[in-house]
C-alpha cells in the first residue's frame, strides 16, 4: 500500500518592508496514482502557491489542536460535552 502524503498550500503575501509572509491557503493530499488534489480555501491573488509537504511539527499542532478542541475538526462533540460556542444561533 502506497503511503498518502499530506500537503500544505502556502502563498506569499508581500510585506511594506519588502519582505513575505506565508498564508495557508489550503491542503493537497496524493491519489493512488502519485497524483495530488489540491484544495484551495483562498485563492492568491496572483495566483501562485507553494506546496509543503506536512513535517513533524505540523503532525504536533494539529494532534494537540485535536486533543484540546475534542477531536476531529467538524466531528460531533464528545459524550456529555458542553455545547460549543461557535453553534450556529438557530
């Protein structure tokens, strides 16, 4: 079995001073035939974007953002959970 790869999209967004600051703009993540999707939440303005490969620090953030939101982004709270705050007021 093929190990799927995880991706980053970053952009750049030039500073005043000359200078950049990368914007996550979406996830990539490799097919069964080495090809990548790519899904952009923004799209750059000029459109170019950097495809990073997730490195251990980011596999870090992402397992304590789990463990400390109570799993899965999008996933139902756990048993006897209070009700989220971010709920939609209807």
């Amino acid at each position: 079995m093929l190990q799927k790869r995880t991706f980053k999209v970053l952009t750049a967004i030039p500073k005043r001073d000359g200078g950049h600051w990368w914007m996550r703009c979406g996830a990539g993540h490799t097919n069964k035939d080495d090809s990548i999707n790519v899904y952009l939440d923004v799209i750059p303005r000029d459109l170019k974007f950097t495809l990073r490969e997730l490195d251990e620090e980011d596999y870090r953030r992402r397992e304590a953002y789990r463990t400390a939101h109570g799993g899965e982004p999008g996933a139902p709270p756990p048993e006897g959970a209070p009700p989220s705050s971010d709920a939609p007021p209807f």
